[in-house]
C-alpha cells in the first residue's frame, strides 16, 4: 500500500505512528510538508522527529505534488484543509485522480462566541469536500463536544469518521520509587486562559490533603495573575512554578509526579496526556480535551466536567483517597495502546474497511476501540 501524508511541516505528535507505517510490510510512506519545523517550534528547543523510512519531501514542487498526489491506488491523507496551504492545494491537485482520499483533523467543537461561524465555515467545506472522501479521522472524536459530533452536525457522514490519536514517541525512564510524605500534582503546558490553571488552583486550595504539593511547569501571559491568585488563595508554599524545559525534563517530571492534571476549557487534543500515561502517570482532564478518550475513569485516570472547580475537586479527591495503580504496568500497557506501531496498524485497518466497495459500517473502529467514551451524546 502506498500512503502519501500532506502536512505543513513534520509533526512530531504524528511522526511515530507515520514512521511505523512505514515499516509494516508492503507500504511506502511519502510525508509531504511546507518546511521540516517552524522556527517557533526549533525556539522552543523541539527536535526535527525521526521519519526512518518515510521519503520525505520538503516544499515539493507544483510538478512534484501534481506527480505524489495522483500515485494511482494510493491512499492521500490532508492534514486540514482550512489553514494549511500545501494540504489544500494537493487535495485540489488530486480530484479526478483514482486514489482514495482521507481528510485528518483535530476537532473543533471550541466553545465560545466563535462557534456558529466556524461551524458554519465548515459546513460549506463538507458541502464541497465530503463526496471527494472515503473518510474523517478526528482527533478527539467522542463526547457531547467532541468531534464527530462536531463534524457530522456540519456533513460529514457520522459512520465515516473515525477516531483518531495525537501520538508522541516514547522517551526511556528509569522508573525509581519516590520517597515522599506528599502528593505531588503536576500541570505542564501554556500559562493561558484557555488552559484554566486558574480553575486547578481553585480546586487544589480545596483539597483536603494539606501536604500535597502542586507544580505548574509552563510559561504564558497568565504566570503573573496565576502566582497572585496563588497568594490570594493561601496556597502559594505548596505551589511552585516553573518555566519551560527541555522534553527531557519534562517527561522527567512526568515520571516523578503523582498525577497530571489538564483542566482545559478546550484542547484539540492535548499531547501531554500521553506522554504522562506512557511513563506510568495517571491524568485528569476535562472532558473538553480531545485526549479524554482516551482516559477510562478509575484505571488511568479521571474526567471532570470543563469549567467546573468542584467537579475537577472531587476527582482529585477520589484519586487521592481511592486510586491505586502499578506504575510500570500502567506505563508498559499505555505505551504499547498508544505508541506508534499499534496506532499505525489501527490506522490501516480503518482506512482499508472505509476504502471497501459497498457502505462503511456504523461502528467507528480505530485507535480508542474498546474505550468508554466520556458521557457521549447525539446532537
């Protein structure tokens, strides 16, 4: 099989399972990009990924993604079609071409002002688009905001979307036991409203272990009203604040904490979830994180209500009061369900059943087959 991605540049939460397609039997893999990394991204200290034997072309030319796109048989899969130049314009490049044609797409069921008008945009581009598809895989796909809900109230056929993953490569730990009397709670991403790290801050100020420790490893334009809120609240000897860091450090970080927590009023997805899971480290986060599916309730972690601080209180209170796990089990069983080469072999299965004459089938199997999804409801 021959597969053909279309990016704006090398995504390293794609990479992995990209790289491992490539090496199952019988494919070629082509990564098709603008650029490798953008600057914003080399700034933040993240590395260009490792595509082993994906053919990689940087900036093809007009010739080049007229020949790539038109490979007969071939399976062309447009990461976005709204933003990003080089997907659409190869999707238009490919129409009337005998290939099948698959769009991916993080979902954007974003609350807010903004979501008629995108919702609107959106329905004219599956008015225009949908018949030109075998099929939508939707990163962050299940719950009452999650994107196949989104996508299907905007015209993409329900039945062919599929759920879909952010995937991070593995980073080795050597797991070592940690000796503390505390619970240590740990956030990582951007200091932004979007974030509400003011909301875990409220929630943590509740908790009823007073020894437990929180730390907040990020930068944004909310450090400053985070750290005062911090104050106001009490709780500014158990919160620490610390700046970005290298992958490393983080995923170090990851390792040595209890519990991450993600309280996102809304996340496409939320890449930090995996990485937490893959070292052995259970996740909270709002249902409003496309990353929720993968969380099953008790056994990896826990969902709250987004926006709401007792909601996100009680679940911290469950976790420290009845969770237990094995952390190298979690981690070993996390990182096989999510790493590169079973979300490959899932990504393949489901396009070769929506490439299949005669309609796709109502269940959407793909990479969280077999995960509750949280409270999920039609539109």
């Amino acid at each position: 099989m021959t597969y053909v991605f279309w990016h704006s540049y090398l995504m390293f939460h794609q990479a992995a399972y990209i790289r491992a397609l490539a090496e199952l039997p019988g494919n070629t893999v082509h990564w098709c990009v603008t650029e490798d990394l953008p600057a914003y991204y080399r700034d933040r200290g993240y590395p260009v990924p490792d595509t082993g034997q994906v053919l990689v072309h940087i900036g093809p030319t007009p010739e080049r993604t007229a020949e790539l796109v038109r490979l007969p048989g071939s399976v062309q899969v447009f990461f976005g079609l709204r933003g990003f130049a080089l997907p659409l314009t190869a999707f238009q490049a490919s129409l009337g071409a005998p290939v099948h044609r698959f769009l991916m797409t993080e979902n954007r069921y974003e609350p807010g002002a903004q979501l008629l008008p995108r919702w609107l945009v959106y329905t004219w581009d599956a008015l225009r688009y949908r018949r030109h598809l075998s099929g939508v895989f939707c990163i962050g796909h299940s719950g009452r905001y999650g994107g196949a809900r989104f996508f299907s109230a905007c015209g993409y056929p329900r039945e062919r979307i599929v759920p879909f993953v952010h995937v991070v490569g593995g980073t080795p730990v050597q797991h070592r036991p940690v000796q503390r009397d505390h619970k240590e709670i740990l956030y990582v991403g951007q200091l932004i409203v979007r974030k509400r790290v003011d909301l875990l801050l409220q929630a943590f100020s509740q908790l009823d272990q007073p020894t437990a420790r929180l730390r907040i490893i990020g930068k944004g334009d909310q450090e400053r009203p985070l750290q005062q809120l911090a104050h106001q609240l009490g709780i500014a000897e158990r919160v620490s604040f610390s700046p970005g860091m290298p992958n490393a450090g983080i995923v170090a970080a990851m390792a040595a904490a209890d519990v991450l927590v993600l309280p996102s009023r809304f996340d496409g997805w939320g890449a930090v979830v995996n990485e937490a899971l893959m070292v052995g480290t259970p996740v909270i986060c709002s249902d409003r994180c496309g990353a929720s599916d993968v969380i099953e309730n008790g056994r990896n972690g826990y969902v709250f209500e987004a926006g709401n601080a007792h909601a996100l209180l009680e679940r911290l209170q469950a976790f420290c009061h009845d969770f237990h796990w094995d952390r190298a089990a979690l981690a070993s069983a996390e990182s096989t369900r999510l790493g590169g080469p079973a979300v490959a072999a899932r990504f393949q299965q489901s396009a070769l059943r929506l490439m299949a004459p005669g309609p796709a089938t109502r269940r959407a199997t793909g990479p969280m087959d077999g995960v509750r999804p949280q409270g999920e409801q039609q539109p």
